[in-house]
C-alpha cells in the first residue's frame, strides 16, 4: 500500500522547478557537510598513539575519543528526523555545520583526555544531524527520474567517508599534527554553514509541534541507544559481564528501551516514528543496511588491525594499503547509477553481495607476507561491491515512502548502518579474542617435548643467540611464543574472514524473498 501511495505522491508535477541550480547547490553543500561528519568518526582511528601521547592519556582512554563520538551522534541521527519538522532543515542543518565546526575546533585546542572527550561527544552529536538531513533531502527535493544520479553519490559520500578516514587521518598527523584532524574541519564547515542557511529552501518550520514533544522519549532513548552502544563499543575489552559497568550499562539499556518503546507507541508525537517499518521495503532496506553496516565498519577495522599487528604497518603505510577500496568505490558510484536505471534492484544487490563474500572468502587463506598485493583484490572487490549494494537499497528503502514519512525514516535508516557497525565491531573483537585464545592453546599443545621439529628449531635458533653473547635457550623460547601467537592471530582472522562470508551469501538468498517492485516503480514515474 505504501508504494502505491508514494507514487501517486512522490513525483513532483513540475519536475524542472525542482531541479532549480540552487537548489542542488545547496544540497552539494549539505553532501560536504554530511562527509565531514562520517569521516570524523574514522578520521582519529590511525592517528590514537599521537593523541594519546599529546594528551598524556592511558589507552583505556584514548579509546573514547573515538567511542564518545560514536554515542552521542547514535543519539542525534534518530532524533534528527522530528527536529527538522520542527524547526525546519534550514534552521538545523545550519547550526549542526556550525556546531560541528566549533566543537571540532574546541578538540584541537584540548589539553587533557577528560576536554577531548566532551568536546568529542558535542561534535558527534551535532554532527550526526547532518547525515539522514541529506538521505532526506536526496528522495525529497529530485523527482524519481533523477535518482540515479543522486542516490549513488549519496552512497558513495556514506560508504567511502569511513574507509578512506584512516588515510586522510594517518597523512595529517604524519605531515602537521594531530591538531589537524580537527583544524581542518573548520573552513569547510563555515563554508557549508553559510551555503546551508542562505540556500536551503525545501521545507517550512512547525514550531507548535514543540509543545507536543516528547522529553520523556528522548531521555529513555538517549538512554537506551547510548548505552547499547557503549556496552558494544567496550564489552570485548572488559570480558564482557564480569564487569560491573558492562552489567550497569546493559541494565540501563534494557530499562531505557522498555520506556522508549512504550513511549514511541503512546505519544502523539515521538521522538521516532516506528511506523515507517510497516512499510516492507523499508523494513528490507534497513535489515540491508544493517548488514551493509557490518561490512563497512567491520572491514575498516580488520584490515588496519591485520596490517598493524601482524606486518606492523604504521598509520601512514596503512592509509596507503587501504586507500585501494576508496578508489574502488569512487569509480564504481556512477556505474552504479547507470546500473540502477537499467537492472533490477535485486539483481544489483546480489551481485553486490555476491562480490562482497568473494572478497571476504580470499581473505581466508590470508598468511603473515600477505602485503599490497595480496590485499589489492579483496579490496577491489569490497569497494566495487559496497556501492553496487548501496544505491539499490537506498533506493528500496527510501525511495517508495510518502515525503511526510521521509525525515523520520532517514534518521531510523542511517541508525541501522551506524548499529550495524557497532554490533559488528563488538562480534568481530570477541570472535577475534575467544578464537585467537582457542588457536594459540591449541598450537601450544603442540610444541611438546616430543615434537622433534620444535627441538631443532628450538636448538639452531638458540646456538645463534648464544653465539652472540646472550641467553640463547631464553630468546629462543621467546620467539617461539611469538610465532604461535601470530599464528593464532592468523587462524582468528580466517574464522572472522569465513563468518562474513556465510554472513553475505545469506543475504543472496534473502534478497530472493522481496517481491518484484522493489523501490523501481516510483523510479520509473519519473520518465
């Protein structure tokens, strides 16, 4: 019913008058805004020894720069959709750029770990009001005959932002400082502030919707995605429950769900419009992008870590390792589009996901020399694969709801990329820790006395330090330790590599169940 309603409503009658210059200049300026935000959630990863050495901080702590932001803009990207009905996307759009911009100045100028994290969670949560603002404006203000364009660059801003943060992040601190990540942020955010205010026109604001909004539903959701993200972000570090905070912070999540799901059903107005899941190719394209959200933020993370830990990479020499998966996504984004015109939408994903396992699948026979070139394919394929996927579920997801539905279900959308990430990264780390612990003991059983090969290793690795002076038996054993437990490490990355691949090919075989018209009939209205 829902895509039948949307396309009667979707189409704008007069679709040159939407596509007036200023109006698509305003939404380049809202796109360069909403890359800003998701890059600095990437941005620092490479680059958290340097700000933990210029913040004299524990690497306990230097962790939430990067968990402090992920939090707080959790909060604000669902939140978004009824602020900009409120105020209008003018009005906020323009002070989350002008937020961001400020707060990401205050980061530069901190000077202990305990400033840096405050002035992290203000720029994550103003600044993941940016995000869904564009997925909103994309179906909103372009009619359907546009969105093959439209919707791959929206894509690519989203999916490419994370993957190449990592480099952008390793050169700034390499060349200046890590001052810098943050500095650079500034003049492009008063440049899209200034654009965002005097270009931006699509909607009016609704200020009597104030006095019926629900505080309650707020606190219970700041609550509840707040703190699921936390007990996801650290619950690997700290062993999962037999840490007290891990307890707290689930029972705070579970409290705070109950409450806003109740209030989300009660209000008049909540703070979240569920009712958006009722329309199936939403609930589809946000099961999609959850799943995408594990690939993407998943695969950003193990990559990094292999080449750190096992080849020991610095951040410069894995920013140039990764930036392959960028370039591959930012030549597939106008394939994509041309694609989206002329394929089915589930065609597209299948392939998209198909690509996807086989990257993942290669990676299983990953060993200690795998280098540039081993790793060029997989990444190929991973960034081909990502924008082949994404542009068909952004369509299937957005692209058949009425406009009035549109601002809510942005922000409930781009939340499942972001906690499908969350929940990914936190199975990830502990399949990597239980596995590599599992493989290291099962190794050790190995290395007996009466393993002969261990003996001679042992003995010639030992008359060579001995030779020199040094305890050779005890460098011997020492670096024997060292090779079980990057052994260990390996087979956990295999496990870890095999588990997204099951996890793809699944999804080729759930696309199979959606129904034909999948986001394509409101695209074909255009014409």
């Amino acid at each position: 019913m829902a895509a039948i309603t949307s396309t009667a409503i979707a189409p704008p009658a007069p679709a040159e008058e939407r596509m007036d210059p200023k109006r698509v200049f305003a939404f380049l300026a809202m796109v360069f805004g909403m890359f800003m935000s998701i890059l600095d959630i990437q941005i620092v990863s490479a680059s958290l020894a340097e700000i933990q050495a210029g913040l004299g901080a524990g690497s306990d702590e230097v962790a939430w720069v990067q968990t402090a932001y992920l939090i707080a803009e959790v909060i604000m990207i669902p939140l978004s959709g009824v602020l900009a009905r409120i105020v209008s996307t003018r009005v906020l759009f323009t002070f989350c750029a002008a937020g961001f911009t400020l707060a990401s100045a205050l980061c530069a100028t901190a000077t202990n770990i305990e400033q840096m994290i405050v002035y992290r969670a203000i720029q994550g949560f103003i600044g993941g009001g940016m995000i869904p603002s564009v997925f909103a404006a994309a179906f909103t203000i372009f009619p359907p005959s546009k969105r093959n364009v439209v919707s791959p660059m929206v894509g690519l801003v989203a999916t490419l932002a994370p993957t190449i943060g990592p480099t952008i992040g390793g050169y700034i601190s390499h060349a200046m400082s890590w001052h810098w990540l943050f500095l650079i942020n500034v003049i492009p955010g008063i440049l899209v502030a200034a654009a965002a205010w005097s270009l931006i026109d699509f909607d009016k604001p609704d200020l009597k919707l104030l006095k019926k909004f629900d505080w309650w539903g707020l606190a219970s959701m700041a609550v509840f995605l707040g703190t699921m993200e936390f007990v996801l972000e650290e619950g690997n570090n700290k062993d999962w429950f037999n840490d007290y905070h891990i307890v707290l912070g689930t029972v705070a999540m579970v409290i705070g769900g109950a409450i806003f799901f109740w209030r989300v059903f009660k209000v008049e107005l909540p703070v979240v419009d569920l009712r958006a899941f009722s329309n199936a190719n939403f609930a589809f394209g946000s099961l999609f992008s959850f799943v995408m959200g594990v690939g993407l933020y998943g695969l950003t993370y193990l990559y990094p870590l292999y080449l750190g830990r096992i080849r020991g990479y610095d951040s410069l020499m894995i920013g140039e390792t990764m930036f392959v998966s960028g370039a591959a996504m930012f030549l597939t984004a106008p394939v994509a589009g041309a694609l989206s015109n002329k394929l089915d939408p589930r065609v597209m994903m299948m392939i998209g996901f198909s690509g996807f396992a086989l990257g993942t699948y290669m990676m299983t026979g990953i060993t200690a020399d795998w280098d540039f070139y081993e790793l060029l394919v997989p990444q190929i394929l991973r960034g081909c694969s990502l924008m082949i996927c994404m542009v068909p579920i952004n369509n299937l997801a957005l692209g058949t709801l009425p406009p009035d539905r549109i601002k809510n279900a942005s922000g409930l959308f781009n939340l499942t990329r972001n906690l499908g990430g969350a929940v990914g990264l936190a199975i990830i780390n502990t399949m990597l820790t239980q596995r590599s612990d599992d493989h290291y003991a099962r190794l050790s059983e190995q290395l007996s006395w009466g393993n002969q090969a261990a003996l001679d290793w042992l003995a010639s690795v030992g008359a060579n330090y001995d030779s020199y002076g040094l305890d050779g038996t005890a460098v011997a054993i020492k670096k024997l330790s060292g090779v079980v437990t990057q052994q260990a490490w390996l087979l956990s990355f295999m496990d870890v590599f095999m588990g997204l691949t099951v996890l793809f090919v699944a999804l080729v075989f759930m696309v199979l169940l959606l129904k034909k018209p999948t986001g394509a009939a409101p695209a074909g209205a255009g014409h």
